[in-house]
C-alpha cells in the first residue's frame, strides 16, 4: 500500500542518484545517471562503515555529487543505519538534494528475485540478541508480512514461502527442512531492482525490535522507539 511516507519518486529517474547502504555488516553505494548505474561499490566490512563510507563516496565520478539521495533506513546495525543516515543528510544540506530511505529488507528480497524470478520470497536477516529479522515480499516486491524480530525457530516456523533469501536463509532453511535458500546482503548497486512503492519520503530509523533502552520507571525513550 503507498501512503504518503512510502510513495514513488518518479524524479529519481532524471539527473543523478546517490544510493547509500551502510545498515548492515555489508557497505555499499551507488551512482545512478537518470535511472541507470554508472558506478558503484560493496565491501564487506562488518565494522569501520563510519571510516569508509565517505571515502567510497568521494571515489564516485564527480564524487558522489547528485540530485537525489536514498538511503538504507535498516534495519540493521544501529551503528551503521546511524552512519549512513548522517551522511546522506549532510550531502542532501550541502549539495541541495532530495532524500528518502528505503527498508534493507526490501532491497535484499529484490535481488533475490533477479535470480529466482517474479515470486513470493521471505527475508532472513541477523538481528540482535540472537535474534532475526525476518519478512516477508509478494512477487511483486510489496511487503506481505510485516517486519518482525525473531529467535531463528520462530522465524523459520513465520516464513512460509519457498524462496528465502539474506545472509540468514541458510539458517532459516535448514531449521525449517524445506525450502530454497538465496544468500544476499543488501547492496547499493541493485537499488533499480526497488519496485517504485518501497521509497520511504519520511526518512527516519526502522527498528526491527523494541529498544534495550529504558529512562527510569520503564520508559521508552522517544529517540530510540
């Protein structure tokens, strides 16, 4: 469903289009010229995203510098979604370019369908305290379960579809004993995979479990909920 904090952006496909990934273990970014890829880069990096991103940015042709810019909201490394988003504000301040955000789930179920075709996947991805985050994507690519934090027997007994993919589908595979495991991190360069809904215009966090955190008497902090 589009709602006005998830709609299309039919803008991204002129000028130039920054695509940052930094939510997970995994580092990306990616130059779009009017809707095609005209350089990009991943690394695997598990730790340092604060100290790489920028350069990977600037290693871009014109350096990076683009009319829109889109992000990984997560979730992920709290870290990482952290970084990635205070870079993405800070160009959009500097160079005057638009921002959204999209959901690393999203994009990873996207690349899974470049290989296994236009049907149903589930998204498997690490979590916190031993946790996944899982959800499930119609063959359209649109959100068909929500987004939930799971210990991995009750991920693998919430994902019904044949197709798993993320760097967890092995896992959930296994622990289920059916199925077809498509092992994925999110990556920058497949942004274009996105179907036009997944852009998120309200660019903020998305948390895949409650907050740790609590202020005196139980509250949750507003920041962090």
């Amino acid at each position: 469903m589009t709602t006005p904090e998830n709609a299309p952006l039919p803008t991204l496909r002129e000028g130039r289009t920054l695509v940052i990934d930094s939510a997970t273990d995994a580092c990306s970014v990616a130059l779009f010229e009017n809707g095609a890829m005209a350089a990009g880069e991943f690394r695997m990096l598990g730790r340092g995203h604060a100290e790489a991103l920028v350069p990977m940015i600037a290693a871009l042709p014109g350096r990076g510098k683009a009319d829109h810019i889109v992000v990984s909201l997560g979730p992920g490394s709290f870290t990482g979604v952290r970084v990635g988003l205070a870079a993405a504000r800070a160009l959009a301040l500097a160079w005057g370019a638009d921002i959204a955000g999209y959901a690393s789930l999203a994009l990873v179920a996207a690349i899974a369908r470049e290989t296994h075709g236009a049907v149903p996947a589930g998204v498997a991805m690490t979590g916190g305290h031993g946790e996944w985050f899982v959800q499930g994507f119609d063959a359209a690519g649109n959100p068909s379960r929500p987004l939930a934090s799971l210990r991995p027997d009750a991920a693998a007994a919430a994902t019904p579809e044949e197709i798993v993919a993320g760097n967890q589908s092995e896992a959930l595979v296994a622990a289920r004993g059916h199925g077809k495991a498509a092992p994925a991190w999110p990556d920058a360069r497949a942004f274009h995979r996105l179907p036009p809904g997944a852009l998120i215009t309200d660019v903020r966090p998305l948390y895949g479990r409650a907050p740790d955190a609590r202020l005196p008497g139980g509250i949750v902090p507003a920041s962090a909920a």
